[in-house]
C-alpha cells in the first residue's frame, strides 16, 4: 500500500526541523503528526521544558512552532506494510531543499531516528543547499523500545542534545 506523508508544520521563526521518516499508520489514521498516543515524541518535546502535553493536537502543534521547531518528514511517500521503518519501501524524498529556501532561519535538521538519517543521506547528502545545516541524529520516539531507549525519561534525556539548537 502506498502512504504519504503530512504537510510541513512549519513557520516563520522556525528555527529547527524535526524529521521523521514516514508517519505510522496511526499518525495518518489520525491525521496528526505523532498521532500514535504510544509515541513518545510529544512527551519528549514537553518534558525538555518540565511540562506535559497539551491534550489538543493544535495547542501541541503551537507549542512546537513557539520554540522555533517545525516538523516534516525525509519521505514524501512510499511502498508500506503497517508502521515500521524496515518496510518502507519505494520511497519519494520529500522536496527538503525548496521548503529550506522558504524558511532561510531553519539553521538545523533533527532526525527522529535511523531510518529518516540514513534516507535524508541517500538523498541529500551533497546537495549544496544544505551543507550548512547542522545535523544531529537523536534516538526514535516511537513506541518500540530499544536496548538503550526503554521509556519517555530515556528518550527525554537523549533529545536534550536538542535544546542549544533552539538558541
């Protein structure tokens, strides 16, 4: 089956973009970015400023935008059974360098996870329009736990290398 991916949540001020690879097939369920409520990331971006999530998804969207992080996706769409990154076959990048020309105050790019890296370097990886951004590579926040990422405390802590981009 093929899945697409959201819209950028973006705007002006933004100052990083959070990646993911391709929204879960409850996230497009419920039409939300991490509309999964077992996905840990909006526990994560809340807890980095001691709060807990909002309950409506636009107030989370707001909170988000209001510390200068929009979202998006490395996959504009793809070949997909279920939810897992490992399926994800056939992708189409999403068009990363045109939304970055629209928004010149985005300085960094956070990958939520392995998969969305490792494709945003497929494609990406020398295109001249991106090479001053930082990178930085940050443990999934999906609900599947890993050796090193078992809980929203895990992840919270790891995500922390997060915050002086937000400067």
């Amino acid at each position: 089956m093929r899945v697409h991916s959201f819209p950028p949540m973006i705007r002006e001020g933004a100052k990083v973009l959070v990646l993911g690879s391709m929204p879960g097939a409850a996230s497009l369920a419920a039409n939300q970015y991490y509309g999964n409520p077992r996905n840990h990331m909006w526990r994560v971006l809340y807890g980095l400023f001691g709060r807990e999530p909002d309950e409506a998804y636009e107030d989370r969207l707001a909170f988000a935008s209001s510390h200068g992080i929009a979202m998006w996706d490395v996959i504009a769409s793809c070949e997909r059974e279920g939810s897992l990154d490992a399926n994800i076959r056939d992708e189409v990048p999403n068009d990363l360098p045109g939304l970055l020309a629209d928004y010149p105050g985005v300085h960094g790019l956070i990958f939520n996870g392995a998969k969305s890296h490792d494709t945003f370097m497929k494609y990406f990886k020398d295109h001249p329009g991106l090479a001053d951004l930082a990178k930085l590579k940050l443990p999934s926040t999906s609900p599947i736990p890993t050796r090193t990422m078992r809980t929203t405390a895990d992840r919270i802590e790891a995500w922390r290398a997060l915050m002086p981009y937000l400067n």
